[in-house]
C-alpha cells in the first residue's frame, strides 16, 4: 500500500492522559511519534493531561492518533471531543469504544450474539459486602478472576484461590473502578489476535501464544520484565489458529469497532474451547506490545503500520 504521507497533514499523537495506564500510554506514544516521523509524517506529541483538546483544532491539526489507554482514552470520551471538533482520529469510534472499555457490557453484547465468553458475576457498588461476596466462589467455582471491569494491563486484577482472599481482592478491583467484575478462570492457553480495518473488510492478524511465568501475565510480566514468551507464529494447529482469528473478527465486529483491536482469550485445556476475555480498542504500541509483534509477522514493520492505522483515521459521523 502507498500512502502519501504528506497528505495526512499536521497529526497530532495522543499519549500521556490521566488513566492509572498513563506510564503505558507514554511508553507507546513515543515509540507511534517515532515511527511516524521517521516515515516522513508531520506528527506532534499531544498529552491531553497537559493541554486542553481545543487547542487542537486552533493548531490546525488534520488528524489524530490515539495512543491513550484506560479511561479518558479508549472508553469514548476522547473520541466523542474529536468528533464535536472534526478531526479524524485512529481506532473505534465513541459507541464501541465505549463498549469494549466495559468488560460486563461487552460480555452481556458477546453472550447476545452467542459469542463464548467465561462465566461471570457482576458485583455493584451495593452487591460488595461480606455476605454476597462469599458466595460468589459458589457460583463460578476456584479459582476465580476479581477484577475493576473498566481497566486494563492487569491493573487491579486477582486471581482468588480461596474463599478468605475475596473480600481483599474485591476491596482491590473496587479502589479502580466502583464495580467489580468476578468471572470464572479459564485454565490453558493465553492468546491473543489482532485485527485490522471494518466490517467485512476487517482482518485477523496471526495469532500469538503468550506463556507467563507460572501463568502470572500481569501488569509486571506485560511491561517491564522479558520473563513472557510471545510466540508467533503461535504454534496451534492450523485449525485452531483459524477458528480464533474468526471469534476474534466476530467480537470485534459485532461491537462496531475500526481501525484495530485485539481480542485475548483463552483455550481451555481440557476441551480446547475458546473463550473471549476482553477486546481492547487501542492496543499498547510498545516495544513488548503484541498488535506490532502479530503485524512483523504477517511482513508489515512497525512503521508501516502505523502508517496504515494513521491514514484509515476517521469520523462516526463520516460514515454512510
């Protein structure tokens, strides 16, 4: 694909932001600004933390990419601003992103449409007490995951292998996010597909296989250690691999998303089923991030696709 990059115009890369992922978000950022610049793209660094969005648009910028992550970034708001003030922005639009930054909503949208999702207990500010929490054990069996439902990069999540840890890993969830989302743990393989574009012309990207140390990918183990093993090509049978690139493209399309995701789930050991956890509307672009590693191996470089998701920016209210 040739893109001319001159007619992108004065882009402005959007990372830093107020989330509890800012230290993420600033970490990709810089590595999108880089890229694009070296690509001959006109691209500033923006944080949204420091300068008001209006100034935007008074510094003439044609475009936007969003390397936001968490709330104020892939939850709808940033991009419901760039829609008042007309300029075309990367990934999902306010609806879906909105949607997928919401893990009970997702699934209630993903169980609708008969998608596999794991089993879940959705515990409302009122639902957290002692008395309703020790059950929840009951209904999803041991171990169980506890996490805020409206974060990301493992913040605040527990994996529970005792009824005495609930209490304290709700009480954690809840310091992030007022509800608390309680589901059943899947025990296999972790994996993850990335797609790219819209509808029916979305595409799944090669699906990667994550192996953690003691199974524990959480937010240490994603960033800032090298202890994960991101094996791509993932080594499933070919069967496999298709059948989770069509789950991932059916979750992505049936929440509304463009641009790019990616869709984590998991394979359950026992039957090899597949189970779709969360989709993220825009993906980490560090030098540990997936959605580049999948992309290297389908032949596109980490500057080609930026390029790509910088030049199919747009509007909601663009759409026919």
């Amino acid at each position: 694909m040739n893109i001319d990059v001159k007619g992108l115009g004065k882009v402005a890369v959007l990372f830093g932001g107020d989330s509890a992922e800012r230290e993420i978000s600033v970490m990709s950022g810089t590595g999108v600004l880089a890229a694009l610049q070296s690509q001959g793209v006109d691209a500033h660094a923006f944080d949204p933390a420091e300068r008001d969005l209006s100034e935007l648009k008074r510094e003439g910028f044609a475009r936007c990419f969003i390397a936001l992550h968490g709330r104020h970034g892939e939850d709808g708001s940033v991009q419901g601003a760039l829609e008042l003030l007309g300029i075309p922005y990367t990934g999902s639009g306010v609806m879906a992103s909105a949607i997928a930054m919401d893990k009970v909503m997702t699934k209630r949208v993903w169980i609708a449409e008969g998608l596999p999702t794991p089993r879940h207990v959705w515990l409302a500010p009122d639902k957290q007490t002692r008395e309703r929490v020790i059950f929840v054990p009951d209904e999803l069996g041991l171990p169980l995951i506890v996490k805020p439902p409206r974060e990301g990069s493992s913040i605040g999540v527990t994996k529970v292998t005792g009824y005495s840890q609930m209490q304290d890993a709700v009480t954690l969830a809840a310091k992030y996010d007022p509800d608390v989302l309680c589901e059943e743990f899947i025990d296999g393989d972790e994996v993850t597909c990335a797609v790219l574009g819209q509808g029916e012309h979305a595409q799944a990207l090669p699906v990667i296989r994550i192996v953690a140390p003691e199974g524990a990918y959480d937010y240490q183990n994603k960033y800032f250690t090298d202890e994960v093993s991101y094996l791509c090509p993932s080594g499933l049978p070919d069967d496999e691999e298709r059948e989770i690139q069509r789950i991932a493209v059916a979750a992505y399309t049936t929440l509304g998303c463009r641009g790019w995701g990616r869709a984590d789930l998991m394979i359950r050991r026992a039957d090899r089923k597949p189970f779709l956890l969360e989709i993220n509307t825009s993906p980490g672009m560090t030098s540990h991030s997936l959605v580049p590693m999948s992309a290297k191996a389908a032949g596109m470089s980490y500057e080609q696709l930026c390029v790509t998701l910088l030049s199919n920016a747009g509007l909601d209210t663009s759409r026919s």
